[in-house]
C-alpha cells in the first residue's frame, strides 16, 4: 500500500474535530515520507521505499485507536471549554438584562412564591454545569497525566450538556411565562440580542455534546 492509500484508509477510520484530525493525518503522512524518503536514499525505488514504510508504520487498525483516543480527548477538551465559558457568560449577560430593564409598570408582585426558588436553581444549574466544564477542562488538559480513563471524562460532559439544556430551558419557560413581561420585550435590541447569543451557545453546546457521546458509544 502506497503512502496515499494509506493515509486516506487512516482518515475514513477516524472521527472526531476537524482540526485536530487533520493535524493527525498529517503528522501520520510527515512521518511516513520521511520513513521513505530515507529508504529510497538506501537505493529503494519510490514505490517500494512507500510500500516498506508503510508496513513499518503499522496497519491501519493498529494505528487508529491510539489516534481516535486523542481525537476523543480533544472533543471532550473543546466541550468542556465552551461548557465553562458559555453559561457563565449567558448568567452575566442576562443579569445585565435584568439590571437594565425598568422594573416601573411590570407586575414583579404577582409573580408565584415560588419564582424566586426555580430562579436561584436556574443559576446553580447553569453555574455547576460551568464548574464541571472547568474541571474537566482542566483534566483533561494539564491533568492527563494523571488521568486513566479521559474517554469517561468526556462522556460524561456529553451527558452533563444533555441533562442541564433540558432543565436550563423548562427553568427559563416556567420562569419567563410567569413573568408578566410586556409582549414587547423580547422586541427589545439587547433582548433580542441576548436571546441570539445564548441560542447560538446552546446549539455549540448541543453539537458538542452529540459528538462526544457519539465518540464514547460502546459498541
């Protein structure tokens, strides 16, 4: 098998960020042309210099899981950094909201007795789900020597994202339903512009939570 054939069976068997994928690729390609580019200087032909190369390097299916564990580990590093930075920031951001919005003429005295309890656990949801995303940031960053099982890390930020969306979203609802906000203010340009950011954090977030689980699945 010549060095391109190779290389092409290599990236079809992996999975994971574009990115860092392709800085593998490549590296497997550098590393594999420097392997032959030495043997044809020892007088092999090109094509046997690519085919002695190859097989030295190891078989496809030898090669890729130590591969794909790095690009696991990498999806779960990028989750786990947008998991620590996003919902902070969206709390910041709305509590701006909050802060600005003029309170004169808005109901807050008919809210339920038990607005102020679902609101507290809206923030300590989306703080603990940017807690952990640090966490394991950190682990799997600068603590990966220490770390066996990185595979578990990242999963279970996948399943992290996956329970907090839902309930971040059915605390929002229960909360903006009982508001007594004007019909306007969701016609408001912060607002407005409030409501796109976080909806563009929880669809990366939602992206980047299918793509670890799905690289964790046992088969």
């Amino acid at each position: 098998m010549l060095i391109d054939d190779y290389v092409a069976d290599l990236s079809r068997a992996l999975a994971g960020p574009a990115g860092p994928k392709r800085d593998l690729v490549v590296e497997a390609r550098d590393s594999l042309a420097d392997a032959a580019d030495a043997l044809e200087a020892e007088g092999f032909d090109r094509a046997e210099a690519e085919r002695l190369a190859v097989a030295e390097f190891g078989e496809v299916t030898e090669i890729a899981p130590g591969f794909q564990d790095e690009l696991t580990t990498a999806a779960g590093r990028r989750l786990a950094a947008l998991l620590f930075l996003s919902l902070p920031v969206s709390v910041l951001i709305w509590s701006a909201i909050w802060r600005l919005y003029p309170d004169s003429g808005t109901p807050w005295q008919d809210r339920p007795v038990w607005y102020g309890a679902v609101s507290r656990t809206l923030d300590y949801v989306q703080a603990g789900a940017g807690v952990y995303g640090g966490i394991a940031l950190l682990a799997l960053g600068r603590g990966m020597r220490w770390i066996r099982r990185p595979r578990t890390i990242t999963r279970s930020l996948g399943m992290t994202v996956m329970i907090a969306l839902p309930v971040c979203g059915l605390l929002s609802s229960a909360l903006t339903l009982t508001s007594g906000l004007p019909g306007e203010f969701d016609q408001m340009l912060p607002v407005a512009l409030a409501e796109l950011v976080t909806s563009a954090f929880w669809g990366l977030l939602l992206y980047g939570a299918t793509r670890c689980l799905r690289l964790t699945r046992t088969n």
